[in-house]
C-alpha cells in the first residue's frame, strides 16, 4: 500500500493498526535479493500454508517488472521482511542492553547451580555428622569423649564462612 489514501482508508477501519507508508527506490527484483537470501539460508520459512503467495514466489522471475502483472503478495512480503530483518534496527542499544543483562543473569543462575548456597552446604554438613555420629552409637551409647568430639565437629561446621 503507498500513499496517503491507503493511510486514510487503514486509519477509518482501525486508528491504531500500525502503517508505514513505503515508496520503491529500486526495482522489486533488487529489493527482494536480501530476502531470499534469507529464505535460501533457511532463516526465513512459512508457518501455515499461503496458496497465493508461493505461487508468486514461484513464478518470480528476474523479469517481473517487464512481464506485466504486479506481483503484491510477493511485494508485500519482501517489504515486511526487510522492515523485520533486513533494516537496521531502531534503539539497538537497548535490545543489545537487555541481550547482555540475560546473558549475564544465565551466568550467574549457572555459576548458583554449580556453587550451592553455603548455607545449605553447612545444612548438609550438619545432617551428615550427626548420620556419622548416629551411626556410631548405634550399639552402644556414647562415651563423653565421643559425644565432645561430635559437638566440636558441629561447631566447627557451624563456623564455616562463606
């Protein structure tokens, strides 16, 4: 759609759909090179089954222009994919900003997963010594020795720092 009465006649259906009015610089043929480079990359596919518009792709040809007959779908695809894809974007600084602070807070989930909460570490230290010490007595009851021994090792789990 190009011009202002197409503008006009989107705006009467619906103010808020999101139009940009394009005017063709360049011949459909060099516009569309970028887009079936994508395409041929296989960065760029179809969800859903478009009849019309892959047969225009099909028959798209380096002679569009001359041999009559507007191929639109084709058109209309190369301009929303370039507008997508191909474009420089608007505020990259911004997306490459978010893109780091994911990449950043996957680190640092991956550097929790693999270092675990010293805290729970001390937990399991804990239960373990008292599973050693249960163990243990488990015949027999504890002599004072023992039982100062198992008391010390828990205090000293307890002043683990982190």
């Amino acid at each position: 759609m190009v011009g202002t009465t197409a503008d006009f006649t989107l705006r009467i259906i619906d103010g808020n759909i999101p139009f940009t009015a394009v005017r063709a610089s360049r011949g459909k043929v060099t516009r569309a090179e970028p887009v079936s480079a994508l395409y041929e990359q296989g960065k760029c596919h179809h969800l859903g089954v478009f009849p019309e518009l892959e047969d225009q792709m099909c028959a798209f040809t380096p002679d569009v222009d001359r041999a009559g007959g507007s191929p639109d779908r084709v058109d209309a695809l190369v301009w929303a994919i370039s507008e997508l894809l191909v474009a420089p974007m608007h505020s990259f600084g911004i997306y490459e900003l978010y893109r780091q602070m994911a990449e950043e807070q996957t680190t640092r989930e991956t550097a929790l997963i693999a270092a675990p909460d010293p805290r729970l570490r001390r937990e399991q230290a804990i239960l373990d010594e008292r599973r050693r010490f249960a163990a243990l007595m488990a015949d027999r009851p504890a002599t004072p020795e023992e039982a100062a021994a198992h008391l010390v090792a828990i205090d000293e789990i307890k002043s683990w720092r982190p």
